[in-house]
C-alpha cells in the first residue's frame, strides 16, 4: 500500500479508499429504493420476510451522502443535497426575471421552479415542487410552480411565449401532451394567477448558460422574506411535506 501512495497523489490516493469503502458498504446493505430501479430501467424486486446473513437494510443516514445537520435549513439542502447544473438554472431563472423588473414573488417563483428536479424527482415536477414547498411560500407562488409544468407546452402569442424549439429537439415534432396536462392547462388559463405560472415558464427557456455563474448570495434576501424557514428544521416541523424533506435528506432508508 506504501508503494501505492508513494506513486500517486494524496488527493488521489483519498478518492480510491473512498470508492473501496462505498464498494465494501453496498456490499453488506441494499441501498437503492424500488423507485430508483425503476429509474435504472430494472423490475424492482422486493421480498418481505427474506434476510441474508450479514446485509442489513438502510436505515439512518447514508454514510455514502454529505451528512446533514440535525435541524436543517432550505440553503442545506441546497448544498448538501442539490445537483450542482440544477441550481444555476434556478439561480439563472431568478436572474432573468429580476433583471426584467418582475415583483419579488415571481422572481422566488421562478428560483424556487424546478426544486424538485434540482434536489428530487424529474417526473410531475411541478406538482412534486409545489408539494416540497407549499408550506413555506405564498399560496401564489406554489400554484404557479405546480402549473409551469402544463403551461410550458402551450403558446401564448399574445403575451410573447411560443412553444418552445428545443421542445421539439426532446420530445419530437409530433409530441402531444397527455390529457391531464391539457386539463390543467385549461383551468390555469382560467385562473387568476395564470400570468404567474406564464412568467415562470417565460424566464424558463433559455436561462442556464453554463459559463455563468450565480450565487445564492445574490437572492438571499428574497428567499429570507418569501421562504419561512421552519425552527425546527426541514423534515422535522410536522407539515404536509416534512416527510418529502426527510427522504430527500435520507433517500436510502429502506422504510
């Protein structure tokens, strides 16, 4: 093993006892959720009552994870638990609302819009993203990020946002939405906060440019006035999505 360091760099040397621990680890538990197979393309497979000799279940904090603080703040999660891509499209989104003269709830609107992408799921993002964080943002706010997921693939000419071109690039030429997104599109049109979903997907298109970059300095006055940050921490305040930041801190719990 001497030799080994004696030819490599410190740094290097770390990141290779680091894989072999991860790879010892996931020998001795099972680690990936029957949601994450299905993520990977497999069957899941689950069989209650079945243990083998010497693999336990996940349960508490993954030791593979940046360990989390015991009360929790948004920012934490964002660090410790987001994808790095994901928060400068967040982070740019926010920009390029400020920078056209939006109120400060469609700008928290527009940072706070693919939460659930960044930190969560992609699938039904809008709806997960709103349910993340209903019980800290204005009611105007989670509205409009649940439905950005079904105004997104409508134009609106009049207010200046046409279908999306690189729409057509992922999902083809002959893409059609499913029923429910036409449904619910059809009632937001309705709604009296349309234009707030509408903004969203309007400072959506073509924010991220990975040669900048953004701070979270820069917004942290509007997610300090339109974010409540529960005392207790995220997961721990007993609301309608505690249980959605607990998984999100601790995804590999087997239960």
């Amino acid at each position: 093993m001497k030799q080994n360091i004696d030819t490599i760099s410190l740094s290097e040397y770390a990141d290779k006892l680091e894989d072999q621990q991860i790879k010892e680890l996931e020998g001795k538990i099972i680690a990936r959720s029957l949601i994450a197979q299905l993520e990977e393309g497999r069957q899941p497979s689950y069989k209650r009552g079945k243990t083998t000799p010497g693999v336990h279940l996940m349960m508490g904090d993954d030791p593979r994870l940046p360990e989390m603080p015991e009360n929790p703040t948004f920012m934490d999660f964002v660090h410790l638990r987001f994808s790095i891509g994901g928060q400068q499209h967040l982070l740019q989104s926010a920009r390029l609302a400020q920078s056209a003269g939006l109120p400060e709830k469609i700008v928290l609107a527009c940072l706070l819009h693919d939460v659930a992408v960044s930190g969560f799921i992609r699938a039904d993002h809008g709806y997960w993203g709103a349910a993340l964080i209903e019980p800290y943002v204005d009611e105007e706010v989670s509205w409009a990020i649940r439905m950005h997921q079904c105004c997104r693939f409508f134009a609106d000419p009049d207010v200046g946002y046409e279908y999306p071109e690189m729409y057509h690039r992922m999902f083809g030429d002959n893409y059609q939405p499913e029923p429910y997104i036409v449904a619910e599109y059809e009632r937001a049109r309705k709604h009296k906060w349309y234009m707030t979903a509408r903004q969203i997907c309007m400072n959506d298109l073509y924010s991220f440019n990975p040669d900048i970059l953004v701070e979270w300095d820069e917004f942290e006055d509007v997610l300090g006035r339109g974010f409540r940050q529960p005392s207790e921490g995220l997961g721990n305040d007993n609301t309608s999505a505690s249980h959605m930041w607990r998984t999100l801190r601790r995804p590999s719990n087997a239960l």
